[in-house]
C-alpha cells in the first residue's frame, strides 16, 4: 500500500455547470417557460474532489474516498478524478444499484451562486467506509460536509464522532469543513451544536464558513454578510471550549479568520501557533469568473501549507491566494495551480483586497499582509 500524505473523505458529486448570462431568475420556476443557456461545463464536485484534488495539485500526495453509483455520473467522476493521477480513485467506492450524486450549478453574473442537488449514494457512506489502515500511512485526514450525509447527522452525529475518534487514534492530523444546513430539509432538523460538541475534541482544524457557524452554534442572523470581529471571536471561543486546536472561518470576499487556542496545534511549532488571531483579506483574482468551490480550494491551500510546515501567518495567507486562483475559472478546481506558481504569486506582490477592521486591538501586520488581533499572543 503507498503511502500518502493527505486523506480527503466525505461528499462527492458531478457539477454540472451551464454557462449563463444575466437572466431572469423568475424564468427558472415558471411553467412553461424556456431559459435559453450556453455549453455546460461537467466537472468533479463537494469537499472530496474540490479539497483533495487542490491538494494534489498543489503537490501532496493524496487519496480520496467517497461513494458513486454504477450510472454514467459516477463514471464520469471517477474518469475525471484519473485524469489528475489514477491512484487517486483507488479507495473510492462504486456501489450497485445507488445514484451517484451531482448538482446543478447556477452561477449568474453579479448574483451569488445557488444549487439544485441531489445527494444520491453519499446518504449510505459511513464512518466503516473510511479505510483506517490507509490513515496510518498518512498525516492527515480531512473530512467535508456532513451535513449533506445522513448518516454522519443522524444519532446526534454518532458516526460523525466515532469517525474522528478512530482517525485520531491512527495519528493522523484532523480536520473537518462543513456545509450550510438547508433549514427547510432534514440536515437543518438536527441539534448541529450538540454534534459539534461531541466531534470537535477530536479535531485539530475546523473550517467553517461563517454562515455555517452561526446557523450550528448561534450568535447573529445566519443570513448577514456581517463579519463582525465579535461574532466571530465568541464564536471561536465557542468552539475552542467544545475542543477545536484550530478554527478557520472562512468569510468569502472579505477573507479568513484565524483563532487558536493556548495548546496551539502541538503537531507543528506550538509556539508559533498558541493563541493567535489573524484574518486575512483575499488576493484580487485577474479576473473574477466563478465562485464554485472557493471555500474549499482555500482549505486545501491551508492544509497544504500545514503540511508543508509554514508559519500560521503564511499559511492563512496561502490559503486565500489558492482561494482567489480558484475563482479565476468557472468550475472548482481548473483555477488551482502548482505550489511552487502559487507562492511565486504572493511573492511578486499579488494585490490584496482591502479590509478595514473598526474594532480595538487590531493591528496590520506589514511583514505578511495580514491583521493581527488583540487576542493574539504577539499583538
């Protein structure tokens, strides 16, 4: 059995993309109508193709494991997954007679993205359906959006804790992204609060959106853009109580913020990463095509950067640079790039959007083009 360095478990799916203008959107529902579009882009989708993928792309040796169907979809999921290397697809499962899931992208110019999904075969993975034996030879296992797979929702998250407790106990770095809970559907039915709290202590990196965060733990409207310095430094504190090492929130156009905790992230340089608070602001993309995927692509720029052993202060600042590469092309993985272009990038001084913080104790970090909070440990 190889060895790899990063496994990248949890929902896959096919994006089936159309290329749209600006339309109508009361077109999409009204019967009888005909909403004339342009080719449609097919491509890999969901935090196993969009993490994993990008990590491979940007030079860690990866495995993959998720669920298709044997249908179309899933060949064409597994044929793409290939195309990046074959080893890639050797530990996803195939299973006979389920659908394999995919989604319907619309993404409009000037109008934030929204889906139409079918989860098909990622409602029967299970927590026995990651291979333990592979993560002994591994150094990290990320696994993405259980929200959207019943069985990892289901019994308060049982299969969402014994999953983690058995990745940690093979050694490996853990980490964990999620996704917004339809309110209306049965992933926004479950106490996600009482699930975190008995998964977090077995995570070392929790990457929420900043939407997903307030919807699972509370403390403002699920549905403002705010990214108030605040909400986000309580609800950090929230989850570092429930047990996470490393809490990243991701902010879409206005960047990532950063919270450790006093033990840090004992598997790299503790000191460096023991109680900090950082945010930093995206990198300009040239131009702006699409925002499929971007969350994800600034998670496995931040895992790599973990896993690469860089400073917490370039790691964010990596993970925002893979994010704006990301949304240089319409699907969730053509824009990602080699490491080596990536920090060559940052390094030619690649613009960076501007964030004002209005709170106390905030401070710009000149050096690596980052805001420095007051619960920082160097502020």
């Amino acid at each position: 059995m190889a060895q790899c360095d990063a496994v990248v478990a949890g929902l896959i799916c096919l994006d089936i993309i159309p290329e749209m203008q600006s339309i109508d959107l009361s077109k999409l529902t009204r019967p009888g109508s005909a909403v004339e579009v342009g080719p449609a882009l097919v491509a890999t989708g969901g935090a196993v193709p969009n993490t994993g993928r990008g990590l491979a792309r940007l030079g860690i040796s990866t495995r993959l494991m998720g669920k298709v169907g044997d249908d179309p979809f899933g060949d064409i999921i597994l044929r793409l997954i290939r195309e990046d290397h074959p080893a890639l697809a050797d530990d996803m499962i195939v299973a006979p007679g389920e659908t394999s899931s995919y989604t319907i992208v619309f993404s409009l110019p000037g109008v934030d993205r929204f889906f139409w999904h079918c989860v098909g075969a990622n409602d029967t993975f299970g927590a026995d359906d990651v291979s333990y034996d592979r993560l002994r030879d591994a150094r990290l296992f990320h696994f993405g959006y259980p929200p959207f797979m019943r069985e990892f929702r289901i019994n308060d998250g049982a299969a969402l804790v014994d999953m983690f407790r058995r990745a940690k106990a093979a050694g490996v770095i853990t980490s964990l992204d999620m996704a917004l809970p339809d309110p209306n559907g049965p992933s926004g039915q479950v106490n996600w609060r009482l699930i975190l709290e008995r998964t977090l202590p077995h995570v070392d990196l929790f990457l929420p959106s900043l939407d997903e965060l307030l919807f699972m733990v509370g403390g403002n409207d699920p549905t403002s853009e705010s990214a108030d310095t605040r909400i986000m430094n309580a609800a950090a504190g929230v989850l570092a109580m429930m047990g996470a090492g490393v809490v990243v929130i991701k902010l879409g156009s206005r960047g990532l913020y950063l919270r450790t905790g006093p033990e840090g992230f004992p598997a790299l340089d503790a000191a460096g990463w023991r109680n900090r608070e950082l945010w930093a602001p995206c990198f300009r993309p040239e131009p702006l095509v699409g925002t499929t995927g971007a969350g994800d692509a600034a998670i496995a720029g931040f895992l790599a950067a973990v896993l690469r052993g860089q400073l917490v202060e370039e790691a964010v600042t990596t993970a925002a640079a893979v994010g704006a590469c990301n949304v240089e092309a319409a699907d969730a993985l053509s824009g990602v790039i080699s490491w080596e272009a990536t920090q060559a990038r940052i390094d030619a001084g690649w613009a960076r959007d501007q964030v004002t913080i209005d709170a106390p104790g905030w401070a710009w970090d000149d050096t690596h083009s980052v805001w420095v909070g007051p619960n920082d440990a160097r502020s």
